[in-house]
C-alpha cells in the first residue's frame, strides 16, 4: 500500500489551524480571514454605500489624523497571530508604532479597527469581531451603521470592550485615545448619495 499523496491530496484545503501561510497561498479570487485558524469566506465585494461610507470615514479621519497616524482601509490584513488574521474596513496605527507595520500588513494590534455593518456581517462584526479584537488587546473599536448613520464606540476596559458611546446626527465624534479624531456621521452621510 503506497503513503504517497495523489496530486488531488495535495490541493484540498484543510480545514483547521490553518497559518497564516497557507492563508496568504490562496489564490481562488475570494476574500477570506483567519479566524482561529479557520478560512472564513467574506461576503461577497461591499455594496457602493458600503464602500462611500468607508472611503468617507477615512477622508474624515485623515483630515486631521495624518499627520500622526498611518490610516488604511480594506483590504489590509492585520496580523494579530499565525492563526488569526483580520481586515478590518478601516485601521489606524500610530506613526510612533511603526515597527509593527511590514510588507505583509500590520502585525500587531493597531490602535484602532473600524467595521462597517451590513446585514450579512452584522453577527460577524458584533459578536466575533468584538471578542476577537478584545482578545488581542486592539484599544477602540468602532462599527458603523449605514442604515442607522450611527457610530458605535467601544473602548478596551480590563481585556473586555465597553460601549462608550453611540454618535449620531451632528454630533461631535471623538476618542480617548487619539485625540485629532473630530468629524460627525452628518459629516459622513451627508456625503453619501441614496441608494436603491
């Protein structure tokens, strides 16, 4: 009996602890995180409102935040572990921790993540996500609804996030922990056309 593997062997994917390698080796043209260990497909590209809303919020934030903060939008991987890899819609990391940024993506916790809900995100973003970027001690966490225009802010209280504030309307949107952060979601949605 031969233990040589068949070439149909060689190409199927296992299914868990799964590196952060064999992540980066897939080249079937979808979008997957690590999770875990385990390739989570994505949905399928982001709706155009998701996509204004993201390039929005960064246009907010780098009005006032670049010159201290590198700012990227997805796709970018974070590199939290060897087995857990996230690409978060916005990520900010500060110019003074840019030893943890590589050709790869960032590898490390960036100072802040930033998700934009859609329905077939919403338990990802909510449950997973909020557990996932306490667990690597990621500082702020944001995620934002197009439908509500709302910004939920969640801020790392003893290894657990705490919802510190939900910003609406004309209200001032700010952190306490990266102090040049100062735009509205009116600022925000008041840029975005309606959609059908």
């Amino acid at each position: 009996m031969s233990h040589k593997k068949s070439e149909k062997d060689k190409n199927v994917i296992k299914e868990y602890n799964l590196t952060y390698d064999d992540y980066a080796s897939q080249d079937d043209g979808n979008r997957y995180e690590l999770a875990g260990g385990k390739l989570e497909l994505m949905s399928p590209s982001p709706s155009t409102t998701h996509q204004l809303v993201s390039s929005e919020i960064y246009e907010q934030i780098a009005r006032s935040c670049k010159t201290d903060y590198y700012i990227f939008y997805a796709p970018i991987d974070v590199i939290l572990s060897v087995q857990e890899v996230r690409q978060p819609d916005i990520a900010l990391v500060s110019q003074k921790r840019m030893d943890i940024l590589t050709n790869r993506g960032i590898e490390g916790a960036p100072d802040l993540v930033a998700e934009i809900i859609s329905p077939s995100s919403l338990k990802r973003d909510k449950i997973d996500k909020l557990t996932t970027y306490a667990h690597f001690k990621i500082p702020e966490y944001w995620i934002v609804d197009p439908n509500l225009e709302a910004l939920e802010q969640y801020i790392l209280t003893k290894e657990r996030y705490k919802l510190t504030n939900i910003f609406q309307d004309h209200e001032p949107i700010t952190s306490p922990n990266i102090a040049c952060i100062s735009f509205s979601m009116k600022h925000v949605m008041g840029n975005i056309p309606r959609l059908d």
